[in-house]
C-alpha cells in the first residue's frame, strides 16, 4: 500500500587482528510505515522492524601449536526495530539512511545504516 512497505536486509560484519578473525551474517525480513502525508516531495520517513537470523564464525589461530582452530556461536533469531529516511534523487533510486536498534539473541545494541535503494515499480 501507499504507507506499507516490506523488503529485507542481509549484512555482513568481519573483524580481525594478526590472530583471529570473526564474521557475522545476518539476515531479516523486514515491514515499514511510511509517513507519505509530509510535504516534502523527495523525502521518505519511516519506522518499521525486522526479523532476522545471525550466523556467527570465528577462526584463532593457538598461540602454541600454532594450529588454526575455529567454529560457529551465538548464532540464531533476532529482533530489530528502525528508523529511517530515505531522499530520492528520481522516482525509482535514493539514499537512505537507517537506525536499528537489534535485541533478542547475543548481537544486541544499537547501530546505522546508510545505502541506496532501489524501486521495483
């Protein structure tokens, strides 16, 4: 509908030093409100949620053998509620940016988000 969106986001995170490193995938389905009423023409404001699932690896390598070890952890479902903006430069491609603020599951806290996005119709 006019006010109504749904879409989804995948993220990737990694970090590392000399001897370790971890990555975070994770993935949602996401639903928004869109306040359309302003009358700003190019600018979009909205709040919504997301339901996702992270997945969670790590490698270290032993300080004594030397041998690579590694795994998977604190994986698993995840809530993320957000508020964003979105400027369109034309009718189907704008910047956007976001701020989630994820709890439920061990990736809890709060962060930005800034991209592009693209109308389907």
């Amino acid at each position: 509908s006019k006010h109504i969106g749904i879409g989804g986001t995948a993220m990737l995170w990694w970090w590392t030093s000399q001897d370790w490193a971890n990555s975070l995938i994770g993935l949602s389905f996401d639903g928004a409100y869109h306040f359309t009423g302003l009358d700003v023409k190019k600018l979009d404001l909205f709040v919504g949620a997301g339901l996702g699932f992270s997945l969670y690896n790590y490698t270290w390598k032993d300080s004594h053998s030397g041998d690579i070890k590694g795994g998977s952890g604190s994986s698993g479902l995840y809530l993320k509620p957000f508020i964003g903006a979105r400027y369109y430069f034309n009718r189907k491609t704008a910047i956007f940016c976001r701020l989630c603020f994820q709890f439920m599951g061990d990736w809890e806290g709060a962060g930005g988000i800034i991209g592009v996005s693209f109308k389907l119709k």
